[in-house]
C-alpha cells in the first residue's frame, strides 16, 4: 500500500514537472542572421551553412560563418567560396571568392568555422549572399541565396 502510493505521488509530480516545462515559454535567440541548407549541384553530398552577424565590427560587418557537410566523398578538400549581392533577394553574382577551406573525414563529414568582415571593411548595409563549396573531386554544393543584415 505504501509503495502504490509512493509511485502515485511520484507520478503526479513527474507530471506535473513535464506539464510546467511546457508551459514555461523557452528562452531563444532573436532572428539574425541566416541559414540554409548545401545542396548537390555536382557530385555528392549536402550540408548547412549559418551565417550568424556579431556586433564585433562596431558599425563594421562581422560575422561568425559556419560551413558543415556530410555525405560526401571521404577525404576530400573542399574550397569555401562566396559571392554578394545587392540586397533584393535575388542572388545573381558569379564573383566567387574563396573564404576557407576544409577536408572530409573518412566518412564523408567535414566542418569549418570562420569570421568574416571586421574592422575597416565597411558599413553593416544589408546584401545576399550566396556560398558555393568547391570540392577537390569535382563535388560542387551550393547555398540559397541569404540576406544578412549586419549588426
């Protein structure tokens, strides 16, 4: 009898826990930057790219960009490059230039972190963005088209 208790008690405030904890509204970041997805253009493999402004720059672009890919070829180098735009949504620009680089595991999976902009490279006007990853085999991903609004 006191056990069955016991666990009725217990189960009350489990449930009461969990119900709190979805009641509770959760603490999240404000909307800046962008995300999108890599995908195959040639060759194999997809990932994702977040472009995350900092306020670093002090009136100056800044960003922390984050590159990773995963099921493609093992051990190849991937050149980072990006190109930008006027800030219409539309990404147009074939002026690719290289940002970064990295190589996949053997399994396939690879992962960069870079900052981009800083001190003296201008004011934090919005552009699109658009990043193409080159890979050593011949691979080439591809982001969306991103506008980013620095801080």
């Amino acid at each position: 009898m006191i056990r069955k208790s016991g666990f009725r008690g217990l189960a009350v405030g489990l449930f009461a826990a969990c119900a709190a904890m979805i009641a509770a509204p959760a603490a999240q970041a404000g909307p800046t930057g962008a995300m999108s997805a890599l995908t195959a253009v040639t060759g194999q493999g997809t990932g994702l790219v977040i472009v995350s402004p900092t306020s670093e720059g002090q009136g100056d672009f800044d960003a922390q960009v984050k590159v990773n890919i995963h099921d493609a070829a093992p051990n190849t180098t991937f050149t980072i490059t990006r190109a930008v735009d006027a800030a219409d949504g539309v990404c147009t620009s074939t002026d690719f230039v290289p940002v970064a680089t990295l190589t996949t595991s053997a399994g396939g999976a690879g992962a960069v972190e870079f900052e981009r902009g800083g001190r003296g490279s201008g004011l934090t006007v919005p552009f699109d963005l658009r990043l193409r990853v080159l890979g050593s085999d011949g691979t080439v991903l591809q982001s969306g088209c991103m506008n980013i609004i620095g801080k």
